[in-house]
C-alpha cells in the first residue's frame, strides 16, 4: 500500500508522463502489428500522458510548488548537478498541458485520419516518439537533456513530414526541415558546450545562478547560439518557409503537433534562455530583439500567406504569423505582455490544431487542399464547415472567440509598454499587430469562400462528410476554442498568470532545486490589470438577446418563407445570374482573391518571391546569416 | 423583483432605445436624408426622405429566392446576425452620458465589432454561390484591409489623449472617454485631435460602403457583388444593416469627438445624437457623394492608406507628444 | 396594418430591372435621362438595380432577337415575385422596323404576360415616367391580390 502511494506520489508525474509516451511508441514498434493493439496502445499512452498532466495542474499551477526531479535520485555532489534533472514550474506545466491536450486530440483524430495509409504502425511509433520529444523538452530541468529532447522531436518530424513520401514534395520537404532543423539542433549543443565549459554545469536552475555572473565573449555566443537554435525550432523568421514545407507535406495530425507544440517548445527554449538562464530580459535591447523577431515573423508570414493558394501551406504561414504575435508578446518583458503571449499560445494550440484538422478532413475527402479547385463543401460536409469557420473566426481575433482575449491583451500590453518606456516603437508593434489581425480575416475568407462556399465543382459532387472521430477531434478543439474565448478571466487567473508569474520569478526557480538563488536579478513584471474591459459572456448574451428578438420577428415576418428549388433538374428561377447566361461553374480563384490589395503591394510581394527560392542553401544560409547577426547583437548588447 | 427590473430595463435598451427600435428608425431616417441630400445638390427633387422605409417594406413583402446552388443556412442567417451585431454596437456606444452595457464598451472591442456585419454579409455572399459575390467579397475584404489602418490610428490616438489626461497614460474604454469629453469639453477642441477626426470623417463612407468607396456593392459593374442573389426580405435586412451602420459609425464619431455637448436629459440627448448624426452623414457621406466618381478597389487602398493614415498618423504622433 | 404597409410601399419603392433585348441602345439611353436632374424619376422612388434578383419592374428594349430571346426569359424568370414587364419603344411590341427580319423572335407579348407598354421610337422620357408609374400602380395591385 505504502508501495502504491509511493508510485502514486504526484512528484512522479512528469517522468510518467515522458515515459507513457516514450513507451508506448516502443511498445508500438514491437507489437502494433494488430490495428486494434496499435490504436490501443497509442490511445492509453496519450491519454495517460494527458491524465499525468492534469494530474500536476493543482500542485503546480494552482498551489504554486515547484516539482524538483532527480533522476535515479542523483543528487547535487560538492555543489554541482551530476544527475538528471526534471523542474518543473508552472510555465513547463503549461506548456506540457498545452502539448498534451494538442496530442491527445491529434491523436484520437489519427485513428480514423490515417487509415487509408500504409505504415501506420510506424506512424504511430515515431508519433509517439515526436509527443515523448516535445514533452520531456518542456518538463526537463536539464540544458542537455532538452537538446537531447529536441534532437528525438526533429528526428521524428523530419521522419513524419516524408511519412507520405508518394506526395509530391514530400521528401523535398523534410530534406529541407532535415537541414535546417539539424543546423539548429548544432547550434543548441555548440551553445550548451559553450556553457557548460564556462560554468561546469548542465542543469537549468544552475546555470541560471551562475551564467549572469559569467558573462563573457563566449557565454554572449552561447546566447546567440542558443538563440537562433530555438529559433529554428519555433520557425520564427528567417525559417518560415521551412514550416509551410512541411507543413504542407506532412499528415494533417502531424501538422497539429508540429504547429501546435513543436513550435511552443521553441518558444519555450526561448523563454528560458532570456527570462531564466541569462537574465537579460531587462535590457531593452533584448526586449527589442524579441519583439523585433516577433513582429517581423507577424507581419511577413501574414503577407506570405495571403499569397497562398494551397490550404496547409496557408495554414502554415499563418502559424508563424501567429507565434509572432506569442513572441511580441513575451518579448515586451511585462506581466500583462507575458500573460497575454502564453494566453496566445494556448489558442495558437487550439485554433491551428482545428484548422490543421479540417484542412485535413477536406484532404481526406477531396483528395487535394489546392485552393483553386475545391469549393462549395459547405452542402456536402456541413459540421466540418461550422467547425473550420469557429477555428477561422478565432484566428482571426472575431469577438467572442479566444483569439480576440489573447489579442486584444497583446495589444493593450504592447501599447502600454509603449506609453510607460515613452517608446514610440512598441506603438507601431501595436498597429502592425492590429493590421496583421485583420488581414489574417482576409486570408480566412478566401479560404472558406475558396473551399467551403461558392459553387460546387462536378468532380466533388460525391464527397461526404468526415467520419465521426474526426468530428469528434475536431469538436474538442472548437469547444475549447470557444470556453477559453468565453471565460478569458479564468484562462488568466488559473492558468496563464501563475505561469507568466514563474517566468518572473527566477529565484524559486533556482532555490527549487536547492541552488542559491540569491543574486537573481528580479524582474519587475508590473500587474496583470488591462486597460480596458472585455466580458464576452454578457457581450453573447447581448448579441443573442438582439439575435433572438430579430428572429422573432423575422420569424413571424414570415422570413423564412421562400420558395426554392425542389427538383433534381435546377430551373431557370433558382439558377445564379448570369447576365442572362445559363449557370455554368466560375468559381473565383482563391490564390488572387485580394489583387486590389496585393497590387499594391506587388514591389513588396515580387520581392518576397524571389527571396522564397524554395532551395535549400538559400534558407541555409539565411540561418547562417541570422546566426551571424544575432551574434553581432548579443556581443555588442549583452 | 429588482432583478426583473433591472432584466426588463436591459431588455428595453436591446429593444428600444439604444437598441433596435432606435436602430430601425433613426438608421433608415439618416439614410433617406443622405438620399434627400445628395439629390439636392445634384438640383434634383429626390426621393421622399422616407423611403428607406419604403423600400424596406416593399423588400419584406417580397418574395424570396434561394438560389439552387446556394448554402441555404448560412444564406438565411447572415442577414440576420449582422443586424444583431450591429444592434449590439449601437449599445456600446455611449449616448453622451449614458451608455448602456458601460463595462464592456471598450474601442478595441468596437473596432473588431465592425467587422463583424461586414463578415457577414461576407459569407452571406459566398454562401450564394454567384461568382459577381465572389468578386464583390474580395473587393469588400480589401476595403475593409483599407480602412484598418486609419481607424486603429485614429483609436489609439483618441485611447492616448484621453488616457494621458485622466492620469491613466491609456484609456481603452469609450464610457470614461465620454465623461472625460462631459467634464472637460469635446475632444474635437484639442489641436491634436483635429486630423483624427478628419480622418474619422473620411473612414465613415469607407467602413459603410458608400460612394466614392462603393467598388464592393457597384451595382452597375458587378450587380451589387455580395448582394447579388439576395431577394426580398433578407435583402431587406441588408439594406436595413447598411442604414444601421451608418448611424454606428456617425454615433461613434460624435462618442469620440463630440461628446461634450450631452445635456444629461436623455430624450433630448437622443434627439441631440439624432441631429449630430444627421450633419455628419451630410457633412461625410452625402457631400463626398454627390461630387465624386467610384474609386477602383486599388485607387481604395491607396488613399486610405497614404491620405487618410497620414491624417491620422498626425494626430497620433501629435497626442504621443501632448498636444 | 403591415400588410396595408407593405401594399403602399410596394407602389412607392419601384426598381427598376433594364434587359436590352437587341436594342438600337436609343431607347437605353432615354431610360438613363429619365434619371436624370432635369426628370428625376428617383422623386417616385424608381432606381435602378444591379440584379433581376432586387428588380420589382423589368423594363425590355428592343426587337427581342433570336439570340436575346433565351436570356430575356431566364432573366425575368429570375426576378421574384410580384413583378411587372414593361416593353419600352416599339421594337418590343411589333418589331418595328425590325419585324419580319430572321433574327428577331419578338414581340415579346407571345412569350410573357406584358403589363404595360410604352410606344415610340425613342418614347418621350415623359411618356417613360408615365408608363414605369402605371406599372408600379399595377404592381401595387398585384401585391394586393397576393394576400
């Protein structure tokens, strides 16, 4: 019994969490032979991985309590980490909880998603294996363990992104990842050797005593190594087209994992290397860097996609544009900020994950997610449809969804830092985050009057709609999607404050673990108080008030009384106008819906073309150059 | 029993007064002075001043055609959530004093409120099928993209001066901004605020489709583009959305600049609103009308996004440095 | 009451839906000077509208050629009800000096109920107003037998 509580112990609970994961992908790969052993064992792995997650939510984000881990309980020797270590704070609970719900639902999506496949028991094992990665990254208390971690969770992206290899640019694609992904991964394990020679110390809590001590020429490289390697695996601008590569390329659950998680733990990577291990965030400068990254990756990546014609490669530029505004927001070094980008990035999860979804609902049908050649769904898969436009109103920012709370505090913080820094540059983050918002509702219009309305192409006339699971999956998401837009109060207060709270509290990071923590520098993050007020619950109840009433008497106004088509043979009457002409298909094409804008813009969007050279030495050396100057910076500034 | 009250009172302002009653009337009257307006100064009688209402009724007695190829659902409904969001916006712009949903009345909210009918008639459009929508809702979307700019900039630098004055350095809320132009005169006295409102008068015929900036509803070019197919009563509903909003955005207008002129009596303010209202479609949308030819979609973008964001760049940079 | 509304603003708010049919384009462009400052049709409520789905009045120029002829139908088809067809000039009632050319099918009273007619060759824009004010009393009328 003691025995059993022991086990049960929840200071046990981020190992478990890895381990389910890790374990079921071996245990896949010995026995998933049998279709219902596989999709067994694939579903009690996530959801004992999610079940552990939200097992430490009380304890960890509610309570407060930092989980100290030691592996094989190999304590500190002589004042240095030898062992092991898993921290876990209420910023590595979120974002594991984040990573958690998104496999989960990813997951129970799969299960129908993937068999028409081939390989599906290899699917699932480096599946498992990605999750595991991305899981054991954010809970690891360890600079290396978390590079070993980001080298499981690239391998097996890279791998999942060829899984379809008979798409064409599908092994293209992952080449490309390959490349860039592995410069990235260099870049991390240079910057963690660099470290551990200057401070003989691998484990995060450590390092964030020592390193602000010991900053040096080489720990400023660290820094930018380290920088630039997280930035890779965040795909923040220059490693954009990597993402829309594969994205494009890659399973649509896998690209739930990849945008959804894979790019947080960048995130995450870059929060504890600027808020934890170096302490820099109260420079200015950084604070720049960051929000300078983030904007760029907000407003180029928004552009890009607007001049998308294919439904995951626009998904995928969206993606970015959106950890743009996640990076922005945390960069502004601010409680409000900090709050308001992890907030974004819970609905970064949950929206991309419905997008990627139902982008993949409609390849699953239609066999393409090319713009120009769908349209008009929205009669044959009527709950994908409603389910697409709940995910595309949020990425939008349309009220109530969640994307408008996270948006709205990003912009309340950015403009705010800018009033109280009298800094007139976070003002322009201001309104290019607000344009950058809008022109996203453009780049979802097009996609849902390009697939979803307008006219019926005849070669789609037999498409049905998606199986239950998959609407099931992608239900979860849209519920989500809608209770953290509706409740934004209980989103801050029980999970996203305690967690910006820990980015500001390095000292009970560093004592956690037994270190002292005494010359941490405390950041100041301010309150979490917003300008303005925001009540979406008495806003719906307002709207549906409104709604209900003119219903009512639109209703009785006999509103609904039309006359419509109810033969097979369509009439003269009920066909569209033509100028006269008999109906014939003319569906608009999606790719230059927005010419009046883009001619505009054609100076800026030619240019981006031919910068997008889809080789592969060119986004090389785009990391190479970036490296370069993040280093340039990080040794002047820091 | 107070909560039945309190219930009924909210219900009345949804219903009557800011809400839909006053919508209805004071939407379609403002839209048929615009009609008046512009035929006088083209030396034409003009039609009735209310025949807004006409056409509206007409519109409802109307039969209604649901195109084969369209999605039914979302066709039928979008009228009717578009007027709802409009409805809902006129709530949250305070009447001088008095606002009606106070604690949720926030600009930012606002600006993203706006969207909401134009998404609706959107998807509306698409959902019809006809390629004329198709054209019609990628001209809209850009005109709406036109338009973002300037009024963020016009916002923020309303947010900042009003913000820096009352002590808070931001004020996102527009029911403080009202009291602050209650207490201490409109804002429309300040000099920093002079190009903003410019720009605000400029922005009004955009955001409402009117002409010059009708390249999205050109009727004689592309068949009113998203409204093409729609007949009879939901077509009314839109005719009815458009009056709508143009009472929003010339309310919000006199809710950021004019809002110092309240007289606390709430018939009278109203009827105060009403004749605001009144001469800044004549002075925005009526007289812009009557003199100018419909832009192109690109001609659009490019002036609001040199002319009009310049003015309220202006007053943006004027209110960052306290003027 | 909003039945009798509707009846009175149904005779009010007449647009207008123009189909040339093979028109000389004379008669085309004295329906625009009917619009014009100088007659104002817009003072009885009459506009123009982009589509027969927003028409309550369809006004057909010309002789209704063979290759008009089907669309001329499908686009009236396409206007809801009620609704009112006014042939405007000759050519549409007779052919004028059209008639008994191969190409022309007209008049178009053998293919639809015509409501009203308004002759000339260009009809006087007088005559117009006159002609579009008696289809909208008649198509007041037609709402009013709907029930």
């Amino acid at each position: 019994m003691n025995m059993l509580g022991n086990i049960l112990n929840y200071q046990h609970f981020p190992i478990y969490a890895i381990m389910v994961l890790f374990l079921g992908s071996f245990l896949i790969a010995a026995f998933g032979e049998n279709r219902a052993v596989r999709n067994v064992l694939a579903l009690l792995s996530i959801t004992a991985a999610l079940g552990f997650a939200v097992a430490l939510v009380k304890p960890v984000l509610l309570e407060g309590e930092i989980i100290s881990y030691w592996m094989g309980a190999r304590e500190p020797a002589g004042g240095y980490a030898i062992g092991i270590a898993l921290e876990v704070d209420a910023l590595s609970l979120f974002f594991a909880l984040l990573v958690a719900t998104a496999v989960f639902v990813s997951g129970v999506y799969s299960i129908q998603y993937m068999n028409r496949d081939h390989n599906e028991k290899e699917y699932y094992t480096l599946y498992l294996l990605l999750c595991g990665g991305v899981m054991g990254m954010v809970l690891s208390g360890d600079l290396f363990n978390m590079f070993i971690m980001v080298e499981i969770l690239t391998f097996a992206a890279v791998a999942l992104t060829a899984f379809r290899n008979t798409v064409r640019g599908a092994v293209e694609a992952a080449f490309k990842y390959l490349v860039v992904g592995c410069m990235g991964s260099t870049c991390i394990l240079v910057g963690t050797a660099i470290l551990y020679a200057q401070t003989h110390t691998l484990n995060l809590a450590q390092l964030a005593q020592l390193v602000p001590g010991e900053v040096n020429t080489a720990t400023k490289l660290a820094f930018a190594l380290l920088f630039v390697g997280f930035g890779t695996k965040a795909f923040i601008v220059p490693f954009h087209p990597l993402a829309a590569d594969a994205h494009g390329a890659a399973p649509a659950s896998i690209s739930v994992i990849i945008s959804g998680v894979l790019t947080k733990s960048g995130i995450y990577g870059i929060i504890r290397i600027t808020y934890f291990l170096f302490q820099s965030m109260g420079l200015g400068t950084v604070q720049f860097l960051l929000v300078f990254i983030g904007s760029l990756s907000m407003f180029v990546c928004v552009t890009m996609a607007l001049a998308q014609h294919d439904f995951k490669r626009l998904l995928a530029f969206h993606s970015i544009s959106q950890i743009g505004y996640v990076l922005t927001a945390v960069g502004l070094c601010t409680a409000l900020g900090v709050s308001a980008g992890l907030y974004h990035a819970i609905n970064h999860t949950l929206f991309k994950g419905l997008l990627f979804l139902a982008a993949g609902a409609v390849l699953h049908e239609t066999g393409t997610t090319d713009l120009n050649k769908l349209g008009g769904l929205a009669k044959k898969m009527p709950h994908t449809t409603v389910l697409f436009l709940i995910g595309a109103f949020s990425i939008s920012g349309v009220p109530p969804f969640n994307g408008f709370a996270s948006k709205w505090m990003i912009y309340q913080a950015s403009y705010q830092k800018a009033v109280e820094s009298g800094n007139i540059g976070f003002l322009l983050v201001t309104i290019i985050a607000l344009v950058t918002s809008v022109l996203t509702l453009a780049s979802f219009v097009k996609v849902s009057h390009s697939v979803f309305f307008g006219q019926l192409p005849p070669e789609l006339e037999n498409v049905r709609e998606v199986s239950w699971g998959m609407r099931f999956a992608m239900g979860i998401f849209a519920l989500l999607c809608i209770i953290t837009g509706l409740f934004p109060n209980l989103v801050t207060a029980y999970l996203t404050e305690p967690a910006a709270a820990a980015v500001f509290s390095v000292k009970p990071y560093i004592e956690a673990m037994g270190f002292d923590g005494s010359a941490a520098a405390a950041l100041e993050g301010g309150s979490f108080q917003c300008v303005g007020a925001w009540d979406p619950v008495s806003w719906l109840l307002v709207l549906c008030i409104a709604l209900l009433a003119i219903t009512i008497v639109a209703v009785a106004g006999k509103y609904d009384n039309v006359s419509r088509c109810r033969l097979s043979t369509v009439e003269d009457k009920y066909q569209l106008f033509y100028g006269g002409e008999k109906q014939e298909l003319s569906q608009l094409g999606g790719d230059d819906l927005f010419w009046g804008f883009k001619h505009n813009w054609r100076a800026y969007f030619n240019y981006m073309h031919r910068l997008h050279s889809g080789i592969v030495n060119d986004y090389a050396l785009w990391a190479v150059v970036d490296l370069a100057l993040v280093t340039l910076f990080s040794l002047i500034v820091l | 029993m107070t909560i039945v009250i309190e219930a009924l009172q909210y219900l009345g302002y949804v219903l009557i007064f800011p809400g839909f009653l006053f919508c209805f009337l004071a939407g379609m009257l403002l839209c048929g002075i615009d009609r008046k307006l512009v035929a006088k100064m083209q030396k034409r009688v003009g039609p009735p001043v209310l025949q807004p209402f006409y056409d509206f009724f007409k519109l409802c007695g109307k039969e209604t055609i649901v195109p084969a190829a369209a999605e039914r659902i979302t066709f039928m409904l979008s009228p009717l959530v578009g007027l709802a969001a409009l409805v809902v916006i006129q709530l949250f712009i305070p009447v001088f004093g008095f606002t009606a949903f106070s604690g949720i009345g926030d600009i930012i909210v606002i600006l993203y409120l706006l969207l909401v009918p134009a998404l609706a008639m959107i998807l509306g459009g698409a959902a019809s099928g006809s390629p004329y929508a198709g054209v019609g809702l990628s001209r809209e979307m850009v005109t709406i993209i036109s338009c973002e700019l300037p009024l963020v900039l016009v916002l923020l630098a309303v947010a900042k001066t009003v913000g820096s004055a009352i002590g808070t350095g931001l004020c996102f809320s527009l029911s403080e901004i009202a009291e602050y132009q209650l207490v201490n005169g409109s804002l429309i006295t300040k000099i920093s605020m002079l190009p903003a409102a410019a720009a605000m008068l400029l922005i009004i015929p955009g955001e409402t489709g009117n002409h010059p900036f009708d390249a999205a509803e050109a009727e004689t070019e592309i068949c009113e583009g998203m409204l093409a197919e729609y007949s009879g009563a939901p077509l009314g509903v839109f005719k009815l959305s458009h009056a709508v909003k143009m009472l929003s955005l010339t309310s919000l207008f006199v809710a950021l600049f004019l809002g110092g002129l309240g007289t606390g009596i709430m018939a009278l303010d109203a009827l105060l609103l009403f004749v605001l209202c009144a001469l800044i479609t004549a002075a925005s949308i009526s007289f812009v009308h009557a003199f100018t030819a419909r832009l192109k979609i690109e001609q659009i973008f490019k002036y609001y996004w040199t002319v009009v964001s310049l003015l309220a760049l202006i007053s943006l940079v004027l209110a960052w440095y306290g003027l | 009451m909003f039945k009798k509304l509707i009846e009175e603003s149904t005779g009010k708010s007449p647009w207008l839906f123009h189909i040339n049919a093979g028109s000389c384009n004379g008669c085309d462009i004295e329906l625009v000077s009917v619009l014009t400052p100088r007659y104002d049709a817009e003072r009885l409520g009459f506009k123009l509208a982009g589509s027969p789905r927003h028409a309550d009045i369809v006004v057909v120029t010309g002789p209704v050629t063979k290759q008009s002829l089907p669309r001329v139908l499908r686009a009236i088809s396409q206007v809801p009800e009620p609704r009112c067809i006014v042939t405007m000039g000759s050519c549409p009632q007779s052919g004028n000096v059209f008639r008994g050319s191969y190409s022309v099918a007209g008049p178009l009273s053998k293919y639809v109920d015509v409501d009203v007619d308004v002759a000339g060759c260009a009809p006087k824009p007088e005559a117009i107003i006159d002609g579009l004010a008696l289809a909208a009393k008649i198509l007041k009328e037609k709402r009013g037998r709907k029930k």
